[in-house]
C-alpha cells in the first residue's frame, strides 16, 4: 500500500498570444497528476521559438514520476538538456544562423518538498502566509547590472537591455539549469509565469491576486489585467497551490 502523501495538488493554468504578436510561442506544462508543471517562452521567430518551447512541453509531458525528489529532478534535467542539443541542431540547419531557442521554467512537487529548474527569464513565484517572493532569479543582462550595482531595479523594466537574456534552452551548446529545492507549507500558492505577465503586472499586484481563494479565477484575471494594459509580448500563467490531503468541505470546492 503506497504511503499517504502529506499534500495533494490544484492547479489552473491560462496563456494568450497578447495584443501585438501575431503567434504565440509561448507553451505550457499543467500535470497536477504527476507533480510537474512548465512555463517555455519561446524565441526565434515565426516558427522557431514556438518550435522550441512546444518540444521542451512535449517531451516533459511524457515523464514518469519517480519516488526520490532527486531523481525526478535528474530526468527533468536531462530531457531538457537533450532539448537544447535537437534545438541546436536544428539551428544549424538554417544558413541565417538563427538560434531556435526557449526559456524554460519547471516546479516538481513531491511529498513535502519541491524543486525548481530555471533557464532564462520565466520565473516563478511563492505566496507564504501573506508574503510573496520571486524564488527564480532572472537570467537577464539587466539582471546581472542590478546584482553588480550598475542600474537600480526599478530602473531595470525600462533599460534599452531589459528584453535581452544571458541563458535559455538552445542558446548555446552547454546549457546550464538553476535548481532550488525547498520544503513545502500547507497552502503554498505558487505562480509559474513567462515575462510578457510582470512585463505589465508588478510583484504587489501579483502578491494580491494570488490570495484569491478560488485558484481557477487567478489565471484569468492575471491574463485579463494584462490585455487590458497592452499585452506587448504572449503571455502565460500557471497557478499552482498545495493543499493538505485530508481534505476539508471547504477546500475541496477551490
């Protein structure tokens, strides 16, 4: 008989290709089955960056969870850096030299912990009893300008250097992936999200938005108040919250 896992798993997910953007390279990853959940924003163009962000989905979707954190963590790992290797392939098919390329951002889930990989500029955050922090750090040059002191961060959105990344899937021949792992709270919000959301959405007004009790109502309302503001880039949210396993009447209708 299996042991009693200390959470269970709600999850709501919402993406739109915004209101400038002809095509939405953007892809998602919503497995509340498994444990697993993907945010990939894609680049590269009419038929590359969906190409790319929709392989590292498809190939993720096909995991079989496995009973070490560890583990699972490895194989997520390794389908992603055989990702980058097709991708870098197929760029050096094109005579343009193109990069076919995607961020990505995964969370796994497993008994009472959970573990985040990261390439790139999607990122994901965690609301805690009323308190809301970004757990990814951006792998962008205007990033690292902060982190040296160069720009202040409320200077960093509006810098000529704010859309371009140092690190993604398909960039470069060796890719290196940030993992964070940590234990888990009951009632952990998490909110996984590519950069077209914080582009128009500040961190205080994410922070609100993920109390909103009923889960399914966060996606939407994060994807609405961005079209609202211009939506310049494709934008995708997944929304994820753990809850105990001995379920309440209460939490049972979230």
């Amino acid at each position: 008989m299996s042991k009693q896992q200390p959470f269970r798993w709600i999850s709501a997910a919402a993406t739109h290709v915004g209101n400038v953007r002809q095509v939405n390279e953007d892809a998602l990853l919503e497995r509340s089955d498994i444990g697993l959940w993907a945010v990939a924003d894609g680049m590269g163009g009419h038929h590359a960056g969906d190409v790319a962000s929709s392989s590292i989905v498809n190939i993720l979707d096909d995991m079989h969870p496995s009973n070490r954190l560890s583990a699972y963590v490895d194989e997520v790992e390794d389908r992603i850096l055989a990702i980058n290797d097709r991708l870098r392939r197929m760029a050096a098919e094109h005579e343009d030299n193109r990069t076919i390329g995607s961020t990505i951002v995964a969370m796994i889930a497993l008994a009472s912990h959970c573990a985040f990989l990261w390439a790139g500029d999607s990122r994901v955050y965690r609301s805690r009893n009323n308190e809301c922090v970004q757990i990814t750090r951006d792998h962008s040059q205007v990033e690292e300008m902060v982190q040296q002191g160069l720009i202040l961060r409320e200077d960093a959105e509006q810098h000529p250097a704010a859309n371009i990344i140092t690190r993604a899937v398909g960039a470069s021949d060796n890719l290196y992936i940030d993992v964070d792992i940590e234990e888990l709270q009951k009632h952990d919000t998490f909110l996984l999200c590519s950069d077209g959301l914080y582009k128009h959405i500040s961190d205080e007004e994410i922070a609100e938005l993920l109390k909103i009790n009923n889960i399914n109502d966060i996606p939407h309302q994060l994807i609405n108040t961005t079209l609202e503001r211009g939506a310049i880039d494709n934008v995708t949210v997944i929304a994820i919250r753990a809850l105990p396993s001995q379920i309440t009447r209460s939490e049972n209708n979230n």
